[in-house]
C-alpha cells in the first residue's frame, strides 16, 4: 500500500474508532504494512505515528485500566474545531467575501477557500440572503492573472510551510532584475496590490516585494517536511506593507503639513491614521504625517479638495501646485469648443 494511501486509512480508522487500538489490531487492519517482523513493523508505525504528530494529529497511548484497555486513541476534543455558531446573515457576509476573493482572478489558497465555501452553502441549507455589500478584489492587471495566481499559490505554501524561495525581482528602484533568495513570512492585499514580506538574503534584512513584479520564483523543495527558517515572534506585516499610497518606501522620509478645514477636519484621524493632529482656530485641524512617497501624498490631498492644502514644506506646495495645474490644463476646454450655458 502507498505511504499516503496508508497514513489515511490509518487516519479514518483511529478517528473511527470508540475505544483505544490495540498494536495487535492495527497489524490485523494493515497485515501487509505491519504484518512482516515485529522490529520492521514497529518501525514503520513509528514512523507513520512520527507523521501524524507532525500533521498535528492528536494520538496519544493510553495504558488500561477496569474500564478500558491499552491501545492508541484520538482526542477529538484536540482534533475536531467546535460549531461556528453564525447567523445566515453572517455566513451570507462570510460566502461573498469568499465568492469576491475568488472571482478576483489572483487569490492565494483557491481550492481551500472553494471548499469552503462549498461547506457554507451545504451548511445554509436554504437560499442565503443577499449582504447588503458589495466586493471586486479584481485589481490584478490584465494579461497577469494566470501568473500572478501561480505565484501566490506557491509562495502561500511556502510561507505555511517555512520554505525558502528564490525569485527573480524587478525593483521600481532599479533598471535591472536582481536573484534573490527570501525566506517568505507573509502576503498582504493592500489596495489591489499583493505583497510578500521576508528576510531577503541579498539585502541582509527585511523586505517587501510587490508580487506583480516577480519574474520567476522557485520553492526550495530539499527536506519538504523540515522548515527553512522561523518567523520572529513579533513579526508584522502592518509595519511593513504601506497601507496608503505615500506610504509606499520609494524616498527618503519628510515630514509634511497639511490643514484641513470644513468637513475634513472632523475626519482628520480617519483620513490620515498615525498623524499628529494639532487643532488651529476655525475649526481648522493641522496634520504632521511622515511621507515616503510625496505624489502618493498630493494625488490624495486633490481628491479631497479644496478643504484640504499643504502648508510645508515647500517642494511639497510646489509639488501639488504644478500637478493641479496640469489637471486643469488637461481638462480646459480648447479654443473653438461650445460651452453650454
């Protein structure tokens, strides 16, 4: 019999079981695996039993009592997760979040999150009802679904298993790829764009590489069952992937100002998180963020309108001055055009 084909009926048979498995009964089961000499026998459940501890199978050998006998037992308590007990309203939430993730052409773990959410509908029974939400992760560009997909899968696995890979990167800070070999903590989705966070060997330190931008990757499948590296234990992605766009690690860091007055300054601590917001007369408020990407920055600050202005430094009053400009000028009506009254 195939190892793996063994290790689940082995599986199926422990959790099936309503009192402890004698060894004798588990040569009985498997006379061909366990049925040769006692010393190979013993050896090849020990190894099967190694396994199954290492897949985080909670068997455990119990010596007998009046009430029970000796053998090998699961403790279902360790190995079954108790009932999710949620409304249909928040499995309906939970199925099109899922449904979105899935639809968005690149979403690491795919087959897992359908198979939940195959569980979810067969559990609903009935129809669920329709959340009063909507979701499109859909940001991957078009033509890079297929390959950017085929690398979260890869590096998903790799981050679960603690396996190293090499990748060949396209850095926006350099005109050549590099080869690096990183060990992968972790993925996040920040605004349509995937990230992967490790120790790059190359760099001698933590770094975050925009998935898009791999070229090749290549998990290290020496020793799969043996992890490469540990994650530190106060390891976090948030310190590490820029949630808004001036965020993004492309500059050296500069403090900016910006005032923001009328309805903007109620939502000062919602629109800029992690700014020193000092309060000015008027109802004005004042925002002192750190800035790595200034047109991030500006880009954001014109969304939001007049209400919003960049007091210092500078360069930066420079910088939204010339891109306002060419705002207006792109959409400034040409000589000879109607207006409509």
């Amino acid at each position: 019999m195939d190892r793996t084909e063994r290790i689940l009926d082995l599986v199926a048979l422990l959790l099936d079981a309503r009192e402890p498995t004698s060894w004798a009964e588990l040569r009985e089961h498997f006379p061909s695996d366990y049925g040769g000499s006692d010393d190979a026998a013993e050896r090849k459940f020990e190894r099967d039993k190694a396994e199954l501890v290492e897949l985080g199978f909670p068997l455990t050998y119990v010596q007998g009592d009046d009430e029970r006998r000796d053998g090998y037992i699961v403790d279902r308590d360790a190995y079954y997760l108790p009932e999710a007990d949620l409304s249909k309203e928040e499995l309906a939430v939970l199925y099109a979040a899922g449904s979105a993730a899935l639809a968005s052409g690149a979403f690491p773990g795919r087959d897992d999150l359908a198979h939940a959410l195959r569980k979810i509908g067969f559990f609903a029974g009935e129809s669920l009802p329709t959340p009063r939400v909507r979701m499109e992760l859909g940001a991957v560009q078009e033509g890079q679904e297929k390959e950017v997909s085929a690398r979260l899968e890869l590096l998903w696995d790799a981050c679960a298993t603690h396996k190293w890979v090499q990748l060949v990167y396209a850095s926006p800070k350099h005109p050549s790829v590099t080869e690096r070999r990183v060990d992968p903590y972790g993925l996040a989705l920040r605004r349509g764009v995937w990230t992967l966070v490790g120790h790059c060997h190359l760099r001698g330190g933590l770094r975050a590489f925009q998935v898009h931008r791999i070229r090749e990757l290549k998990v290290n499948t020496a020793k799969p069952r043996t992890a490469d590296f540990e994650v530190p234990a106060d390891f976090s992605l948030d310190a590490h992937v820029a949630y808004f766009p001036w965020q993004h690690r492309i500059h050296a860091v500069e403090e900016v100002v910006l005032r923001l007055s009328g309805a903007l300054a109620s939502r000062a601590a919602g629109l800029f998180p992690g700014a020193v917001l000092e309060a000015a007369e008027g109802g004005v408020v004042r925002a002192r963020l750190p800035v790595t990407y200034l047109d991030g920055l500006i880009r954001f600050c014109l969304s939001l309108g007049a209400d919003c202005r960049v007091e210092s430094p500078e360069g930066a009053r420079s910088r939204l001055h010339d891109m306002a400009t060419r705002i207006v000028e792109k959409h400034a009506p040409e000589v000879g055009d109607k207006v409509s009254a």
